[in-house]
C-alpha cells in the first residue's frame, strides 16, 4: 500500500468537505452555537413560562374543620412544600362563591363557577348512585338470578361511561367530594381519642373522594397536587387531635424515617455524567460519521466524480483508506466537539440553579481529567467502527438521498444498543465486553462511576478495545470489498419496482440461490419466527400442566418444519432450477456417513466441556429454557430424540448447510460463506452460550457440506450430536465414575463430566476424523462453475 497515495486522497476529501457548508455546519457550527443557544432558551422560556391554573371543584366545603384547608379560591399556602405551587390550583367551592360580592367577580366568572359547581353535583350524585349499584353487586348471591346480575352490571357500565365523558366535557381537572357528615365524623374520632375508648371502624358515608381522569395529563398533575395538599393538611389535623389528646405527635410515625446523603456534591455530578456521556458519545461518533460517508461514496457518484477517481494511480485500497482516514476525522471532532459543547453548556445552566435544583444537581461540574481520557481511548475504536460501516453503506447507494435510507436503520440499532447502556440495572459483564457498542459504552459508565471504577473494569478494558479493534477491521475490510465490486460502484440507477424485480427473478432463475436471495430467505426465517412467539405463548396458557411437556415437544417439531425449513424449501422451489445443487444433495459414500457420526461421538465432550469452561462467561439461560428442558427430560426418550435429535437435524440442514451456504457461497469465496452460514445457524438458537456453541458446530458442518458436496455426512452429524446431548442430560448421571471409569468420566452436579485424560484423547481423534472427512471432495467453487 502506497501512503503517499493514501494522504493525497485523505487530503483532497477532507478539502472537499471543509468546502461543503453542510459539513461545517454539521461539525462545528451545530456542536458551538446550538447547544449554549438552546441553553439560552430553555432557560429563557423556563422564566416567562406561567402555568395555567387547574380547576379544582370541591363540593362539601361546609363540612370542612376549622383548620383552614382552603384560602378564598386556592388551597393555603402552608399545605405546599413550594409555595410556588398555589396559584397552579385555582378551588371552586360553594361557600367561597356564596360569600364574595357580585362587584369582586366578574360575570363570566361567576357564571363558570356556577356551572362548573351544576356539573359537578350531577357527577357526585352519578358517582353514588354506582357506588350504590357495586355493594349492591357484591352483596347480592347467586340465588338472585343472573338477570338481575346482568342488569345491574349494563347499568354499572353505563354510568362508568357516562361519568367519564361528562367529567371530559365539564373541564374540571379534579373534584373532590367531601362527605356531609365530615366535621361530625372527626369530631366524633378526636372525643373517642380523647376518651380513649375502642375505635370502629369508620362509615363509608365519611370518606373523601378524590376523582381524576388518569387518561389525562392535566388532570394527573393537579391531582398529585391537591393529594400532596390534602395529606400535608391530614397530618397537621392528626397532629392537633394527638395533642389535645395527651399523646405524643410522633406516635403515627413510628420509623421516624429521614434520608442521610452522604455524597459528596462531586460525586453526585459524576454519577450524572456516568449516565449521559456513554450515550452521548456514541450518538455524536455515529452522526459525525453519517453524513460525510455519504457524500464521499453516493455524493460522488451523484456529482460524476467516482470514475476520475477510480482511473487514478491510487488502487482500491488506498482510496478506501483516505476516504475512511476523512470519515474517521470527522467522526472524532464532531464527537469531540458535540462533547465539549454539551459539557460546558450543561455546567454553566447548572451553576445558575439555585435552591434544590442545585443541590441536586451537585453543582454538574466538568468530568475529571482520567475520565475525560478514558473517552478518547474509547473513542478511538467507536469512531474507526462507524467511520467503517458508514463507509461500507454508503458505497451501495446511488444518492445522497438513498445513503440516506441505508445508514438509517444503522442509527436506529445503535439508539436502541444505547438504550440499553445507560439502563440503571445495565452492568459490564463478560460477554457484554465483546459485543461492538454496548462494551465500549458500559466501560465508559463504569470508568466515570462516582466511586470511582473497581479493578474489574480496567481488566474489561482489554476484551472491549481488543473486540471493538477486530469489529472496526472487519468492517473496513467490508469497505475494500465494496469498492472492488464492479456491480456496487457502477450499479444502474433504475428505479426499483417489486413486481418488476420478482418477474424478473422468477425469469433468470439459476442453479443455486445468490448471495442476497440466502440474506431475504434467512431474515424471513427470523421474522417468521417473531411472529409466530404470541400465538404459541397463548396457547401456551391455555394448557393444562400435565400436558405442556407434549406441546413443547410439538411446537419444537412444527417450528423446525415450517418455521425453519419452510422458507428455504419454498424459495429453493421458486427461485432456483435445480433443487440438487441448491441443497446438495449427493450420495457422499457411506465410508464418510461413518467419519460423520464418529466425528459427532468425538466432538460431543469436547464442546460440553468447553460450554462448561466458559459458563461464567455468558449470561444464565432464561428461567423458561430451564423449565423447557426439564419437561423434555421427563417425556418419552423416543419423542424427544424426535423433537431434539431427528427433526433439527433434516430441518437445520437443509436451512443453513443447504440454500443458505449455496448462496452465500456463490461469492467464489467458500470461507465466507461457511462463516455467514454458521453465523445464521448460531444467531438461530438465541440464548448466547447456545449461539456460541451452534456457531463453532456450523464451521465444523459447514466445512463437511463444502468439502464433501454432499448435505448427507451433516444431517447424520447433527443427528448423532444430538442424541449423545438427550442422552447425556437424561442418563448422563447414571454411568459409572469408579474403578477404570474414573479415568475418563467424573460426576459434578449430578452432570456427566469428562476428565482431562479423555479430552487430550479425544482432540487428536476428532481432528484425524475431520481431516479424513474433509480431505477429498469438490470445492465450492468448482461445484458452482460446473
């Protein structure tokens, strides 16, 4: 690779953009002039903002004690833990309407209030008259008749129905219906109080009732309002009675509990900016990313600038790498800048809280200089990672617009990966560390943990920049690939129609499926799949125990046939001409249906000892999975070796080993195709120490369907491995591990284990049988060709 070469391109793209207005506005303008500007504004708005006060009814004012709960038309000051907050509640009440003169309110007032007063009295007496209807329900036995039942309850939802619409439409946001024998009933508790005789319960006649419309978010607010009021005013009626009574105010609150915050201010801040900052910079790594890879792949080819481009000294490669050097410029300033803008911005609105907001706030100073340093090292490899994979998306559109539309779905998977980082309950473990955006993003929320991070997290820092490092060079070496196709660069700018594509796939039909054909066959595998959770949990419950262990068994048998082999075996007959080749089906001689199955024998203690080794790695199964297979243990041994062990082996062979590793295959690069295909096979299985497991198995089935030609030694493969699985989980525990077992086998948990003698036998063997296997047969691309 030529450097010099490397440069100019990096050089003249970087020029290129510098030019664009769109550019600069995105990376620098945006980050340093909107952030302070909507600081401003928010801050602006937060001060001219005036709440537009609620209407609160209350209706039995009179009834009220003398301790004053209600000041002429707002609730009293005292009640609020802001005082702020009184005028946001404006209370109409019958007395305060009765007692003001005519020349303080104004008509229209007046005339409001009076009707809302109307309105409100007719809900009371509809609300009573369905508390009525309910005793009545609950009181009334099943010798009543269930015509009188079913009368009553059409009437209880006709009045449900029209309380609702008539609160909707009288515009109160709360109404509060005191009892008319309230100061009767609390007088009468503060004499037995005082007297210290036995207390009875209370009539219902004497509670207050608080009624809100929960489907609106005026009437919520107001009424978490006046129920904060209508406690703060219950306790000081409470602590009055206890007084006159001789008794201590405290006995109510026996705990007598308050918080004691012992962070440090400092702290506070950090443990807010632990949340925000991973997001923060892996949204603005990702846009900065965005929209120069678009402008340098489809803007080019939309300005006729590629082909100069291309007929330049400079190869392939070196242009993929200026153009990735410039993407990877501004994707690291853009974050950068978005980063610091936002940093400052936030600190200074914060130093100009004041009171509470500020306490809690901590004051939201800048991030210590380690933590700060800690985001460039993650940055790094972020940047690389999206600069790459905008880079690779961008090069299959043929506009702007269209770049536009591919790197989309890209952010959206990103937001939601983000999503998931700043989850409070989300913590770093291993096998979060090696998957591409949520390690880089839990290291950085525990490296600017307020405690600061524990030795764990600096050693999760190896795996999370080693695994993003390989995920960014596989993701340029996607780009160089990209930019060495002919059909990607120069495709035709035709406007795509769906009946057009399909006439035309059904009308050039080949031997085997091509590459995108085997990507749309296995995306509607997985959307099948997640259609079909619902149907099956529903009918799930609607199972008695007894008989869900043989649901299972046939909802396994049924996904595997239609859900799994379904789609292939139909795309297989539509798309392809020649079912043979697609599914290679070829008779490899029994001698290899003989390495297979001993293959299978062989391998099987190997990877149970490796899913052991690495247990700690992946997260539990879920609880369901656990319960799954412990119903199957407990079924018949022939129906779950046909569950388990028959059906998957034909189904997921003919899936993944057949139409899917032709298609990918046809890339003339059997390697990759054995990799996508055991991908897909482990993506399948879901639960992450089962993807790991199904993944190394598919390379191993993958290599034996490629070499050989034949699907035939993998069916019989899969079939062997899964039955030593079922007879392993059901019989495992029973063999013997004394006397000359004991040199191969060891009980652990009541599970069959291997000891290490067995398995140091057991790699020489398996890898002389995959050798024989493997070592003779007809390679893909000649197959193909042929």
């Amino acid at each position: 690779m030529n450097w010099r070469n490397v440069f100019l391109i990096f050089h003249r793209e970087v020029l290129d953009q510098l030019r664009d207005r769109r550019t600069l506005f995105m990376v620098a303008v945006l980050p340093l002039l909107l952030y302070p500007l909507l600081g401003i504004g928010t801050a602006q708005m937060t001060t001219l903002f005036s709440e537009q006060p609620r209407r609160v009814v209350v209706l039995g004012a009179d009834q009220l004690p003398p301790e004053s709960l209600i000041d002429q038309d707002r609730f009293s000051v005292r009640w609020f833990r802001q005082p702020s907050e009184q005028n946001t509640l404006h209370v109409i009440t019958e007395p305060a309407l009765a007692s003001k003169p005519s020349e303080e309110v104004p008509p229209s007032a007046r005339d409001e209030n009076e009707i809302s007063l109307a309105e409100a009295r007719h809900l009371r007496d509809l609300i009573r008259e369905r508390q009525g209807i309910e005793r009545v329900l609950v009181d009334r036995d099943e010798s009543s008749g269930a015509d009188a039942r079913t009368s009553d309850a059409d009437r209880l939802r006709e009045l449900q129905s029209q309380i609702r619409s008539e609160f909707t439409r009288s515009g109160i946001d709360v109404l509060v219906l005191i009892p008319p024998d309230f100061r009767q009933a609390l007088e009468q508790r503060r004499q037995r109080l005082i007297e210290r005789t036995a207390a009875m319960d209370e009539p219902a006649e004497s509670k207050c009732y608080l009624v809100l419309d929960s489907a609106s978010d005026k009437s919520q607010i107001a009424s978490r309002r006046v129920l904060d009021v209508m406690q703060a005013w219950e306790q000081a009626i409470l602590k009055q009675q206890l007084e006159e009574s001789q008794l201590p105010p405290a006995l109510t609150t026996p705990l007598r509990l308050s918080e004691l915050d012992i962070a440090d201010r400092n702290l506070v801040s950090a443990s807010i900016w632990a949340k925000i900052f991973p997001a923060l910079l892996v949204m603005m790594t990702l846009t900065g990313a965005f929209h120069p890879a678009v402008d340098m792949c489809a803007g080019e080819k939309e300005r006729g600038t590629m082909e100069t481009l291309l007929i330049s000294p400079a190869r392939r490669t070196e242009i993929v790498m200026g153009k990735f050097l410039s993407v990877l410029l501004f994707s690291m300033t853009t974050a950068v800048l978005n980063l610091a803008s936002i940093g400052m911005t936030a600190a200074y609105m914060a130093s100009l809280a004041v009171g509470g907001a500020s306490s809690r706030l901590g004051g939201l100073t800048f991030p210590p200089v380690s933590s700060l340093a800690w985001s460039v090292v993650v940055l790094i490899p972020l940047a690389t990672l999206f600069s790459a994979l905008c880079l690779s998306l961008a090069t299959f559109a043929r506009s702007s617009k269209e770049g536009q539309y591919y790197l989309s779905p890209l952010l959206m998977v990103t937001l939601g990966l983000t999503t998931f980082c700043i989850s409070p309950g989300t913590e770093m473990q291993p096998f979060f560390s090696v998957m591409p955006v949520i390690g880089p993003g839990l290291l950085l929320k525990g490296l600017m943990q307020a405690n600061g991070p524990d030795y764990q997290t600096y050693l999760y820092a190896v795996p999370v920049l080693v695994t993003s490092a390989g995920y960014s060079l596989l993701a340029l070496w996607w780009a160089i690939e990209q930019f060495r196709s002919e059909e990607i660069l120069f495709g035709e700018a035709e406007q795509f129609s769906l009946d057009r594509w399909f006439r035309q796939v059904l009308r050039d039909r080949q031997p085997v499926p091509t590459f995108s054909q085997a990507v749309i066959c296995f995306v509607l595998m997985l959307l099948v799949q997640f259609a079909s959770w619902k149907a099956i949990q529903s009918t799930l419950l609607g199972t008695t125990i007894e008989y869900q262990g043989m649901f299972q068994i046939r909802i396994l048998m049924l996904q595997q046939v239609f859900l799994i082999a379904g789609p292939p075996l139909v795309m297989g007959g539509l798309l392809t001409t020649s079912l043979r080749q697609t599914f290679s089906l070829r008779w490899p001689g029994m001698t290899r249906l003989v390495l297979a199955a001993v293959l299978a024998v062989s391998l099987h203690p190997l990877t149970l000892e490796l899913m052991a080794l690495t247990q700690w790695f992946f997260p539990p199964p879920p609880p369901g999975v656990v319960e799954l297979m412990k119903q199957l243990k407990a079924m018949n041994p022939g129906l779950t070796l046909l569950a388990m062990a028959v059906t998957p082996a034909l189904c997921e062979e003919i899936a993944f080993r057949g139409y899917l590793l032709s298609g990918f295959r046809r890339s003339q690069r059997a390697g990759l195709g054995i990799f996508l295909s055991s991908f897909a096979f482990g993506l399948i299985h879901m639960i992450p120490q089962q993807v790991f497991n199904a993944f190394l198995l598919g390379l191993v089935l993958g290599l034996t369907c490629v070499r050989t030609g034949s699907l035939y030694p993998g069916v019989v493969f899969h079939f062997v491995y899964n039955s030593l699985g079922v007879l392993h989980d059901r019989w495992g525990s029973n063999v013997p591990t004394n006397h000359l077992w004991g040199y191969f086998f060891r009980g652990e948990d009541q599970l069959l284990r291997y000891q290490p003698a067995l398995i140091c036998l057991l790699v020489p063997t398996a890898a002389l049988l995959l050798y024989l296997l493997t070592r003779s047969g007809t390679n893909s691309a000649q197959e193909i060709s042929s």
